[in-house]
C-alpha cells in the first residue's frame, strides 16, 4: 500500500497554530462509511453461505478477536508515526521486519489477484455460458488476460482510478447486495422453505475437529485493510471518543454486509451445490428464474465484474508503490525493480508480480476442481498477511513501552490486552490454516499443506530473506538519487 501521511512530530505550539486550520475535519460517521467501503466484499459471501446461519458466528468470532484490536491499535500507530506499517515495525521492532511487514502486505497479492479474478471469471461465464464456471483453463484465460490488462491500465497512471474504486463500491457491492437480500426476504416470505436450515440449532457450525476451524481463519482475510484508514483518525474533532465510535459502527455495517448476503445465497442454493466462485451469482440465477426476471442476470454480473476490477486496479497500484518507495529509501530492492516508466509508475515490479501471477493462474487449468484451487490461494492469501499484524501488534506493544511519551494523537485503550489478542488470533489463524477444510475436497492433506506451506515460506520468508541478504550499498544509492521522480 502506498505510504500514509499524519502530522509529523514538531514542535507543540507552532505544529497546532500552523496545522490546524489545514487540516480538514471528518465526522466519525464518515470514517465509518469509509473503513466499510475499504473491507465490505460480497466476493468471500459464497465461503460461508454453505453453512447457512452459522456463517453469523465464522463472522462474528473474527470480528470480535481480530478486526476490532486491529482498528483501535493501528489507530494509535497512525496517530503517532507517519509511513504505515514500514514505520511503525521499524520504530517498534527493527528495520529489517519493517520491510518484511511491507513485503507481506505486497506479497499477498500475488494470490490475491488469482482468486479475485477466479470470482471475475465465474461471474462473466454468467453472461456467456454458466457451464464454463467450473472450467479450470477458462477461468485461468481470464485471470491472465484481465491481469495484464490491469497491469497496462496501471502502467498509464490513469487518474481516474480512485473515481472508480469509488463506484465500484456502490454498483458492484451495495446495490447487488442490497438486492440479494431483499430477493431472498421476498423469497421466504412467499412460503418458500431455506435450502439451509434457519433454526436455532444451526447458529453453530457442526463440528467437525480442527478443519472446523478453518473457516474462521479465511475470514480473516475478509477484515483485512482496516489498518489502511487509520491514517485518518488525526482528521478527527475528538479522537478518543469518536474513533471507538466509528469503528464499532463501521464493524456493524461490514458484518451486515457480510452476512446478509451470505444468508440469502443460503436460502436458495443448496451447500452441495453451491460453487466458491460462483455462489454469487448461482443465487442471483435462481432468485431471477423464480421471479421470472432473468433478463437481469447478465446485468447482475456486470455490476459484481464491476466491484472487482475496480479493486483490483486499486490494490495494483496500492501495495507496490509503498514497497517501491521503502526501497529507494534503504535499497532493498535491486535497481531493475525501482524502475519508473515515462508515467512514474513502477512498471517492472507490476510486470514481475504478472509473471508470477500467470504461472500461478495456471493452477485452475492443472487443478480440476475450481473451488479447490481458490480456497488454497485464499488461505494462501491470508497466511501471508497474518505475518503484517503479527508484527504490528508486537512493534506496537514494545512502542508504548520504549517511546511511552511519543505524541500520540490517540491512545487505545487497554492497549496491552488487544495486541495479546489480536496476536494470539493471528497466530491461531496462522497455524490453523495449515489444516485443511471440507472446502478443499478430497484432496491429499499433505498436498495441501505443502502448496500453502510452501506459498507461506516462499512468499513470506524466502523473498524478502533474499533481497535483504544480498542487497547492496548501490542500490540504494542508485534509488535515492532519483527520488524526485516520485511525487
């Protein structure tokens, strides 16, 4: 993600005279709205529909150890410490785990694109062909395609792309998924029986030892990005007070929007044949043939095509500029992948990153079940990203005990136990993700854990370990003196 700005530390009274008039007041209702647009997705909905109303406690359970202490103590970090995450591990631990916090948070996009674009492919063969949801090389045709595709759109610098991130949001996530949901209310309420059961005795899910526990984890990654807008709380009139606020609210939309959706797709498709990828629009297929409206299924797709392009152009250009400017200021990477082209943009590490993202869409055309090959790169995904709040929680544990009087333009309460928590949950989360779920199939258990673990070590480990190992007093040199391409 690109580098975020907070006040810097000055001092006291001629920083507030100067700075507070330009600095532009949010209402914590606003930030709300804002951390729900960055987190909220009906891409994952499918995942917990299978399990009918327990998907309110997968939910739930994530919320409550993980999303929460991850908004309120990076919120003190932002408040604090200009630079994201590179800064505060760098302040709080080292600078070397600083650029690995930064690696993950680039790194786990490389199986990110994948199964996003695996959910844009089963999506288009809705308009096309709905049989060609299930095709292993159709889907990884269109991972390759629309990557690449993505990655010259990025290349240009177009401006326009945080307009559309923007309406991607509303047409691609709020609408369809408001309309989702009232289908299935109109559905039920006509006399028509859930697919899942909705009784009190389903608001657990069936146990089933520790690959039970596994769903939790992949919502794990659903909540990840609150940390992004905590950069924000400066721009808050009473931050203490109003920053709780407005992630407890924000909390409350996500989880409604998560959930909701997830609930209506249960009502009418059945868990054994509900598809990862395409669950989504199984349940628009079905709702639109009940009401006679099927006209409006290819529009449907196009609204959700619509949120995940935008995303995904998004996060292109998010993730790889705050690794790219990291490294010019301490030479981690080689000069090849500082490279800017004519636009400033990073051109060579996207191209790098499109590279790799091939080779592993290549895995929908080799592996046969489609909602096999997603799930691993989801857990993938978010195995790789645990290791950024790993590091967060503990720099920002160690911060409060080594700078205690830093300024802070806000402190989260009972900072101690919400890192324990929020450490003790990631860690949970990281271990048990190597433990494969009924949503992986019938697959070898030790095929499973060799493709996560090795994607974990690789990804995670191995890279960031290399570039540290080897760089060379040049590059940052070569890096530093054209920092003024950068703007």
């Amino acid at each position: 993600m690109a580098s975020m700005d907070v006040p810097a530390d000055v001092p006291r009274q001629p920083a507030r005279a100067a700075t507070r008039p330009a600095t532009p007041v949010m209402t914590w209702v606003t930030l709300a709205l804002m951390t729900t647009a960055s987190v909220a997705s009906l891409r994952a909905a499918p995942t917990m529909a299978v399990y009918g109303l327990a998907c309110v406690f997968l939910y739930l359970v994530p919320a409550v150890v993980f999303l929460l202490p991850t908004a309120l103590v990076s919120a003190e970090l932002a408040s604090g410490w200009s630079g994201g995450v590179y800064r505060w591990v760098s302040e709080g631990l080292s600078k070397p785990l600083g650029f690995l916090a930064v690696w993950c948070q680039f790194a786990m996009t490389i199986f990110y694109y994948p199964s996003l674009l695996g959910f844009v492919a089963s999506t288009i063969a809705y308009i096309i062909d709905p049989a060609l949801a299930s095709s292993g090389p159709y889907t990884a045709i269109v991972i390759v395609v629309l990557y690449w595709t993505g990655v010259w759109v990025s290349s240009r610098g177009t401006k326009a792309l945080a307009g559309l991130a923007s309406w991607g949001l509303i047409i691609g996530t709020l609408i369809p998924g408001t309309l989702l949901v009232v289908l299935g209310m109109v559905f039920l309420g006509q006399g028509n029986p859930s697919a899942a059961p909705m009784t009190a005795s389903h608001l657990l899910p069936q146990w089933t030892g520790l690959a039970s526990l596994v769903l939790i984890v992949n919502n794990f990654l659903s909540y990840s990005g609150m940390e992004m807008n905590a950069v924000h709380v400066s721009s808050l009139k009473n931050p203490g007070k109003e920053y709780p606020k407005s992630m407890f609210l924000a909390t409350g939309l996500v989880l409604l929007i998560f959930i909701l959706p997830a609930l209506a797709i249960s009502w009418v498709v059945p868990a054994d044949q509900l598809s990862l990828t395409a669950g989504v629009m199984q349940a628009f297929d079905a709702f639109f043939a009940y009401f006679d409206i099927g006209w409006m299924t290819p529009i449907a797709a196009v609204m959700l095509i619509s949120a995940s392009l935008a995303g995904m152009l998004t996060w292109l250009a998010g993730p790889s500029k705050g690794l790219l400017e990291i490294s010019r200021q301490e030479g981690y990477l080689p000069p090849f992948l500082q490279k800017l082209n004519k636009y400033g943009i990073q051109q060579n590490i996207l191209v790098t990153q499109g590279v790799v993202t091939t080779v592993i869409a290549l895995g929908y055309a080799l592996i046969p079940n489609v909602s096999s090959v997603y799930w691993i790169f989801s857990v993938i995904t978010t195995q790789v990203y645990l290791i950024v709040y790993l590091l967060m929680f503990a720099a920002a544990m160690r911060l409060r005990k080594t700078q205690p009087d830093h300024p802070r333009g806000y402190r989260a309460p009972a900072l101690g136990v919400l890192c324990v928590v929020g450490l003790l949950a990631s860690l949970a989360a990281l271990v048990i993700g190597f433990v494969p779920s009924s949503q992986f199939g019938s697959g070898s258990v030790w095929v499973y854990i060799a493709i996560v673990g090795g994607g974990l070590v690789i990804l995670g480990f191995l890279i960031p370990w290399a570039f540290l190992k080897f760089r060379k007093p040049s590059w940052r040199t070569a890096s530093a003196a054209q920092d003024g391409e950068l703007s």
